[in-house]
C-alpha cells in the first residue's frame, strides 16, 4: 500500500523545555527568571556541553540549595535507554531511544581508526515514504526537540570519552551525521538550532567542527537554499538513487514535489554559496537502478550541475524485513562505480556499518 508524504508533523508529544533547546540569549532569561545571576547561564552551559553533564545535582560549581530547582526547572528528564546493541566488535553500537512520551527513535555509534561518527536521528520516523527504507516505511511519529538531537549527540560523546579501552583521556567524538531516522530538513527550525550548537565552541556547543556535521536530504529543494543561507557550511547530503524523474517518482516520492532538476539547482546554490562538495547518496539496488545507463546518466548530470563540487556515496542496499529488494551483486557494483568515475565525478562505494543488527543505512525502525 503507497504511503502519503507527511511534511507537517503531528504536534504531539513534543517534551518540555530543556537547557540544550536554548540558544544563548535565552538560556541567561531562564536562569534569571529562576532568580539566579546571569552568569550562570554560562556555568550551566560549561557544564552541559564542554563536561557533557546533564544532571544539575553533580555540577559542583553549583550553590547546592538551587541544584535541584535548576534540575526542575531546565533539565527535565529526556531520553532513557530501552536497549543497546553491538557488532564489529564493540565499535558499533546502536542505541534505542525512548522518549517522555514512549516514542521511540534510534542512533548509531561508530568508531573509525580515524573518527568516531555518531548517526542520529531527527525525528521519530518518517514522512517521505521511500519503499526500501525500513524508517520510511514506518511513517512519522513526530519530530524531536532540538534537545532530543543533541542529547543523542552528548550520550555518543559521554560513551566515547568512558568507554575503558580508550584509556584515561577516553576519545572524542568527532563526527555528527543527521542520518538516522527522519527527513532533517522536514524539523528545519530543531535541526538547525541543534546543528548551531553542535558546532559552536564550548561553553556554548560541542565544539564539533561544521566540517564533520553532515546534513542529509532527500531533496527537499527550498529547505536546500534556505540552510546554503544560514552560513553554517556543513556538509549537505542529497539522496538521489537513480538520475531520471520516472523511477525517482517511485523510488523518492517527495521527487514528485521537486524534480531532480530542482533538486541539483538547489545543490548546485548550496555549493556556490557554502564552498563545500555535495554528497550524493545512491543506494544500489538489484535490477532497479543499477544499470550502466543509469551509471553513465547520474556522471552526466553530476558533472554538468556541480562539476567537482560532487561526491558519490554508493551504498550497497541494505535488506529490511519484507522488502523484495536486494543489493546489487558485486560486478555490477564494481561496474557502476567505473562508469561514474568515467564521466568525471568522484565516487565511492561506502563502508556499509551495522547491518547485522538493522543499524545500517535505511534499517533504522526503533523497534522495541
């Protein structure tokens, strides 16, 4: 059965207000509306994001006689753990989120020689309804508070830093990608105030480099223009999967809202403006869209619309339970890959993480 697109969320159950949905300005008016100086504030905000605390009863810089009011007041329970499983030895994890209200979302740590990436979701489910996607599949729940996301991203840091084999400094993460559940760019104003203080310095974010946030879509292509203006410069992901609008329709639903054209114009602003290479991401999927003509269309339409400001993610399809959808076999693979770099665009196949524990690209379905 087709699924309509959801672009609203449902109102509900959005949780109460938390410190991490507050941006500088309105963290000072909390505190002091608590009668507290504005200068803790900053203490606060040291605490949350430079000591990943979130618990006013252990900051020591703290008056004892106002911690709990301060807990009260702007550290209301968020997230708890329903479950958290593991593979690749330890170095992926997943992580099931329930929230205040019993909805639940997912996210995914992973450790590199190099980076410790966490995948974190955006809202609980998804509207857009791509049919080879587990989360798609689902529908939407509602969207996450922009304290949701970033508790997501604290938890992931807090982990690294704790985890006994990394020694007594711990690790530091170092990449944040909005590629768990939901459309980001469908929760706009969240994300955005979740991206602004995953990059900012501490005491006022994680200190993350915009760099090493990436922001994925499925082609939403006013939202695309709307954060290329924000001037945050992180990198913007663009979920494509096949070059032509007939099988997109199919495929992307939202495409019948915004036609690939649409979409690469938009990318193409994004990279003018920011400086920053597009990803694009392509799911291979058997006999669907791995076709060498489709290989050589999705170089030809690249090259013309980004030049080298373009990236390809190929991304070996990942099964789902029910899906009559498979990967492509590895010669196919292989081929696609030499036909896109033919035309001039960089391309790469992506380490696919986690899919024995459904913790890989479009297996994300929170089920508890």
């Amino acid at each position: 059965m087709e699924q309509e697109l959801v672009f609203e969320a449902p109102r509900r159950g959005l949780p109460p207000r938390h410190f991490a949905d507050l941006d500088a300005e309105a963290r000072t008016a909390a505190v002091t509306e608590l009668g507290l100086p504005a200068f803790r504030a900053k203490q606060l905000a040291a605490q949350y994001y430079a000591r990943l605390l979130a618990d006013p009863r252990e900051m020591t810089d703290l008056p004892a006689v106002v911690r709990e009011t301060v807990a009260d007041a702007l550290f209301p329970p968020l997230l708890s753990v329903v479950r958290e499983i593991e593979c690749d030895a330890g170095d992926t994890r997943k992580t099931l989120w329930r929230g205040h209200d019993g909805t639940t979302f997912e996210s995914v740590l992973m450790r590199y020689p190099n980076r410790n990436t966490v995948c974190i979701s955006s809202q609980a489910g998804c509207g857009m309804a791509c049919p080879f996607c587990a989360t798609g599949q689902g529908g939407l729940t509602r969207n996450l508070s922009a304290a949701e996301i970033l508790e997501q991203v604290r938890a992931a840091a807090v982990t690294l830093r704790d985890m006994p084999r990394n020694g007594p400094g711990g690790a530091r993460l170092s990449n944040v990608v909005f590629m768990g559940m939901g459309e980001p760019l469908a929760n706009y104003a969240r994300v955005l105030g979740a991206v602004e203080r995953i990059t900012a310095a501490p005491p006022d974010g994680f200190g993350i480099s915009a760099r090493a946030v990436t922001v994925s879509t499925v082609g939403l292509a006013p939202a695309i223009r709307k954060l290329a203006d924000e001037n945050l410069s992180v990198t913007l992901a663009v979920s494509l999967h096949t070059p032509d609008d007939e099988l997109r329709d199919t495929l992307v639903p939202v495409n019948n809202r915004w036609k690939i054209s649409e979409v690469l114009d938009a990318a193409r602003y994004y990279a003018d403006v920011t400086g920053r290479r597009v990803s694009i991401e392509y799911a291979l999927i058997r006999d669907i869209n791995d076709q060498g003509w489709r290989a050589d269309l999705l170089g030809h339409i690249l090259h013309r619309a980004l030049g080298p400001l373009v990236h390809v993610n190929l991304i070996p399809l990942n099964p789902t339970p029910g899906s009559e959808w498979d990967a492509s076999p590895k010669p196919v693979e292989r081929e696609f890959l030499r036909r896109v770099l033919a035309q001039g665009v960089s391309c790469t196949v992506r380490d696919t993480r986690g899919r024995e524990i459904a913790a890989a690209c479009g297996q994300l379905a929170a089920e508890s």
